[in-house]
C-alpha cells in the first residue's frame, strides 16, 4: 500500500483502545478519511497533535483497499484556532462545521472548495466582532453547492414560472421541492415557508456572489438574518436526512 499525503481538518474522533484512536477527517485532496491511529493517544508518538476537534494537521496514511478504517501513519500540526474557545458562539459555529462535514460528504469524495471555505470560515470566526450567523450562513450555502444542493431561486423550483408578480409579498420556500415556489406550486409543498420579499432578496443576492466569487464570509442585512437561518436550517435537514445536533446551539432554539 502507498502511503498518502493530505492536508486534513479533525472533523471528529473517538477513542479506540488505551493508546488507539479513531478519527474522522475532512482532506483538501481525498474528501472525507476515516483512520485509525495505533498509538495516537501516547504521549511520546508520531502523532504531534492530539487530535483535537478543528486542528489542521498534515497527515500522512495507509488506505485500504477492502473499505475498512485507512491506518494513519503521521500527522503534523498546522494550525489550531484556539480563540474560537473564548466565544462560546464561534465555538458553536464551528462545531457545527465539523459535524456538516463529518455526516454530510461522503468517503473520498474530494471537494477542495468546501476544505477551503472551512478553514477560511473557521479562521473568520475568531475574528473579533466576527458575526457568527453570517458566517454559519455563508459555508451552509457553499456546502448546499458543493454537494448538488443548492436552492433554485431565479423561478420556481416546481414548474419554472415566474416567482415574482405584482401583489406578491412573501416567496414560499421549500427545501423538498430544491428550493423557491411559485403561488400555484406552493400550496402543494408540506415544508413550505414564507419568506419576506427583502429576506428573498438577500438569500439571492448572496447565492449569487458565492457563485462568481471566492466563497468568503458575506454581510447579511440584520433584518433579514433570522430568516434566512430558518431557511438553510430547514434546507440543510432536510440534505441531511436529521436536523443537525449543533443546529440549535449556533441557532439558540
């Protein structure tokens, strides 16, 4: 077996023996690794990093071929975002990060956009007077991309009609149908929600940057925040197949 080199986010981990350790990491170059690492809990190892939930470390590792655990073999610490620990809702944000990746991509299936969108969101998140809420929202929407999920929001979702006519004052959203509705086709949808006419704006708006600019954290109306975490709250469940634990910490409901 070749040993492999990657540039890694601790997405999860979980104790596999006295001196072993299962951990979940999300890759720049093989997506999401599952590995084990022999000896990873020692204090005296090739393992420089403890493995802590958010450390970027380059990792080196066997994969295997019959679909088990890959073996970790190295990992060097890169970086750690310790004043996320000092504010208990970045804290949050990122938690929820880690768990969007850990359960929401699959094994080896590389998405070099996502990794890097996670670590700038992480890295924005300890800036000071960071709004955690915009950038949650931000790589929500980028991850919806990434994965083949992103909401239509240019006409309806259901029979491609125009969503915006004259008299229109909310837009009906809903995650089942992929994503904005039409008067006629809304009622039919059981997930469907409402949304204000200035929250619909900002939604698109926003999806359209993170379509021609790098993804990086983008400002959000106050306004209209609370609506649009509703919205990708749903939207994101629903890719999910489970509302997300960490939703509602980064939520607060």
């Amino acid at each position: 077996m070749a040993a492999e080199k990657a540039l890694a986010l601790v997405v999860r981990g979980t104790d596999w023996s006295e001196t072993s350790r299962i951990t979940t990491l999300f890759t720049r170059e093989f997506g999401k690794v599952r590995a084990l690492a022999k000896g990873g809990r020692r204090l005296k190892s090739n393992f420089d990093v403890a493995f802590d939930l958010l450390s970027v470390c380059r990792i080196v590792f066997l994969r295997k071929a019959s679909g088990g655990l890959d073996l970790l073999t190295e990992a060097r610490m890169e970086e750690r975002f310790p004043i996320l620990r000092e504010n208990l809702s970045a804290l949050y944000a990122g938690y929820y990060i880690a768990e969007l990746l850990a359960d929401g991509t699959q094994d080896y299936d590389p998405h070099p956009g996502l990794f890097e969108t996670a670590i700038g969101t992480l890295r924005g998140l300890g800036e000071t007077g960071a709004d955690p809420h915009a950038h949650v929202t931000t790589f929500e929407l980028v991850w919806l991309r990434e994965l083949g999920y992103s909401p239509r929001l240019d006409a309806c979702a259901g029979c491609g009609a125009r969503l915006l006519s004259e008299g229109v004052e909310r837009v009906t959203f809903s995650p089942s149908s992929g994503g904005a509705l039409c008067p006629l086709c809304g009622p039919s949808a059981l997930d469907r929600r409402g949304v204000s006419l200035e929250g619909f704006a900002a939604l698109r708006e926003l999806t359209a940057a993170l379509e021609t600019d790098r993804p990086t954290m983008r400002s959000i109306p106050p306004g209209v925040s609370g609506e649009l975490r509703q919205i990708l709250g749903q939207t994101v469940s629903f890719v999910l197949g489970r509302r997300p634990r960490l939703l509602g910490y980064v939520d607060g409901r």
